[in-house]
C-alpha cells in the first residue's frame, strides 16, 4: 500500500539552496558581485589600501618584474618549490619592520591566522577568542582541537578570570589588535599582562594594525612595546596598509621553525606568489621610507569621524583607519551604501551576517593619500544620503 510522501519527488541534491535564497532574499541579505572597473567611478572608502599604495607605480613595477623574474605562480608549496630570495627578503624585512625576530609569509592572512592557531595549540590546549575577533580565527579556533573559551569584547579581566579557571593548561589568548567592523583598538597591554601572569602566550592579529599603528606603522604590537617577546606572536595580511595579497606570522624564530614544520596551511598550500611577494616587499620599502603615512591615515580617520559625528551621526572614534557608522538596520545600511554608491561614493555596508542582528553599519576607510576636498566630499554624501533616523541613534 502506498504510504503519502513515499510518492514524493526525490529532491534534487542543491534543492535546499532555493529555500535558502529566498530566506536570505526575505530578510534582505543577499549579497551579489559587482566587478569593480579599473579606473576608479567612485571615491573609494570601501577597500582597505590604507596607504593608497596598491597602485603606486614602484608596487605595481615590482610586482611585475617579480612575475617576469620568479614566474606569474609560485609552481609548488613553499617546502618543495615555492620559496625564493624574494620571499626570504621580505620575511626578513618585514620581520625587521615590526621588531619581530622571524616571520613566515602565507597566501593569505587568513592562512596566516589557521597557521597559527592550529600549529601553536595542541587538543587540551585553551584558546581564549574575543567575541570581536574576524571570522579566521574563529574558524582557526574551530579547526585547531584546542577547548575555545569565547570572553566578552575587549575585556581583560574576562581573559585574565578564564585563564585562572584552567591552571596548568597550555594557554594561548587571541585578539584582533583592530576589530575589522567597528575599528576599535583592543587592550593589547593589559592582555600581555593577563597572560603573563598565568603563562600564557599571545596572539595578536594585526592586520588593520600593520602600517596604521605604531611609529612609522610598525603595528600594534610594536605600539604597545609587546614586538620581539618571547611570548608574543602577531598576524598580519598583505593586502590592506601593503596593498598586495597575503599573510604573514611573526614571532620567534622557534615559534616560526615551528609553523615551516608544523602549520598546515603552511606546508599543503601554494607558496605566495612571486608577485604579491614583490609588490609587498616595494610597499613595505615605500612605508619605511615614509613614516608620515601611518600618521596621515590616522589623521584622515580622525578628521572622518569628527566631521560625521559633527553632523549628528553615530561613529564609533576609530582607533585606526576604520570609521564605522551605525545604520538604522540592515535594510537601511544597504539603501544608504547604495544612495552613496549612486553620488560616486563606494562605502561599506556591513549587515548580518558579518556582523549581530541590530549593528548594521556603514564602514569607510581612511587612506593616506586623500585630500582634504575628497573627505569633506566624503563626509557630505555620507550625511546627505543618511535614512532620516541615523541622526538619532546617539
Ligand atoms: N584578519 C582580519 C582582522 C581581517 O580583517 C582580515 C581580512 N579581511 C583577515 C584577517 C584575512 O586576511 P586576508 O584577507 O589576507 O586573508
């Protein structure tokens, strides 16, 4: 006898994706590629080329001439074929720059942060993540098979109780040292003393940090005079401040012989590649030449903030190049990031699931090389395109 259902469709095996779009459609939140033309139709406030060097012509220059020389891939993983002089310059260098002992680049600082997470804990180990932290090192924290204990934003005292929870254990505390959605600096001091104080180490990913913060942009562990410990390693991407492609570790040099030996992502991944190794190397060149652009990106974020919260919007104070701006709610973050995409301004628009239900957020970016027209330009279209209720968010 027939049984109702039995007599149903099979579903085909990517059915389910339909239901899933049309809730995703539903709550407003699909998310589309738009490919970006290569001449600029917008002022750009959405990327992360903080020092507006990803087109400078001593980057672009060394990133073909890395490519003529070294091949456009890296043929093979860093341990069989990948390595050459010009990844060892730029560890070395790079290394240098932040006042670490050793750095180890990766294809990307996403690779950079499993590296780090998975290589350095052990199952047992504790890792302690902020509930701020970018979303690879909660999937470093996933994939590592370390107990993940999750602590209150920006809160010291959160770490330093969880770790007296567990004396004995292997330790490892993790933080952005800029949190990517709102651009607030984390407590890097009073971490550093909160894991000394119970042995633990410190990971620190620095990828808004590097060439924002510190003097010359040295990064946010070198501003906090935590560069170089015995106990302290920090992450970095290639991609914002040295507007090329990338990760990197840095650390002691037995904390790296480690991760050459150790990190998967390291090992089983195509080595970077030889140009995104060139054109980091001439940006970090360009910064230590020019110490005045971590200054001037700051600055440029400060006089951002200022001008929006001046106006009577709700902007976090950025501690970096990050200004985030609270929107309403995600149906309105995305209006108003189209309104302003529609003036020639491109902004980010940051909504669920980057981010909790309730924060939805429009993100600009500070880079050094705006000029005062273009921020005052900026801040305009920003607050003249606002949804009527952003000014009362307070
Ligand atoms: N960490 C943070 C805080 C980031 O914002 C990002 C990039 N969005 C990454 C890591 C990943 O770096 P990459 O883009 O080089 O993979």
């Amino acid at each position: 006898m027939d049984v109702p259902g039995d007599a149903a469709e099979p579903q085909a095996p990517f059915d389910w994706t339909g239901a899933e779009a049309r809730r995703r459609a539903d709550a407003g939140l699909v998310r589309t590629l738009r490919p970006r033309p290569a001449e600029a139709e917008a002022l750009d406030l959405a990327g992360n080329d903080y020092l507006g060097l990803t087109r400078h012509p001593d980057v672009t220059g060394a990133a073909a001439g890395a490519a003529r020389r070294w091949g456009a891939g890296a043929t093979g993983s860093r341990l069989v074929t990948g390595s050459t002089e010009l990844h060892a310059t730029l560890e070395r260098e790079l290394a240098a720059f932040c006042g670490f002992e050793a750095a180890l680049v990766f294809s990307s600082g996403y690779a950079a942060n499993l590296a780090a997470l998975t290589a350095l804990t052990a199952r047992g180990s504790l890792v302690v993540s902020d509930a701020g932290n970018h979303a690879s090192i909660v999937d470093g924290c996933r994939l590592s098979r370390a107990d993940t204990e999750v602590v209150p934003h920006a809160d010291p005292d959160a770490v330093r109780k969880t770790l007296a929870a567990h004396p004995g254990r292997r330790a490892l505390v993790v933080s952005d040292s800029v949190f990517s959605v709102d651009g607030d600096a984390a407590p890097l001091a009073a971490l550093a003393a909160a894991c000394r104080s119970h042995g633990a180490a410190l990971v620190v990913d620095d990828a808004h940090g590097l060439g924002v913060l510190g003097e010359g942009g040295r990064g946010a562990p070198h501003a906090a005079g935590l560069a170089g410990a015995p106990d302290v390693v920090a992450t970095a991407t290639l991609s914002k401040s040295l507007g090329s492609q990338g990760g990197a570790v840095l650390g002691p040099a037995r904390v790296v012989d480690h991760l050459v030996n150790a990190a998967r992502t390291f090992i089983f991944d195509t080595g970077l590649a030889p140009a995104a190794a060139g054109a980091a190397l001439a940006s970090l060149r360009l910064l230590r030449g020019r110490p005045e652009l971590a200054d001037r990106v700051r600055a440029v974020a400060a006089a951002l903030h200022g001008r929006l919260t001046a106006a009577g919007l709700s902007a976090v104070r950025p501690d970096a190049a990050v200004v985030s701006v609270r929107a309403p709610s995600a149906a309105e973050a995305v209006r108003w990031a189209a309104d302003c995409r529609a003036e020639g301004l491109a902004v980010g628009c940051f909504r669920p699931p980057s981010v909790p239900d309730g924060v939805s957020r429009l993100r600009l970016t500070a880079r050094a090389d705006l000029t005062e027209e273009q921020i005052a330009w900026a801040v305009a279209t920003v607050v003249r395109t606002a949804p009527p209720t952003a000014a009362h968010l307070g």
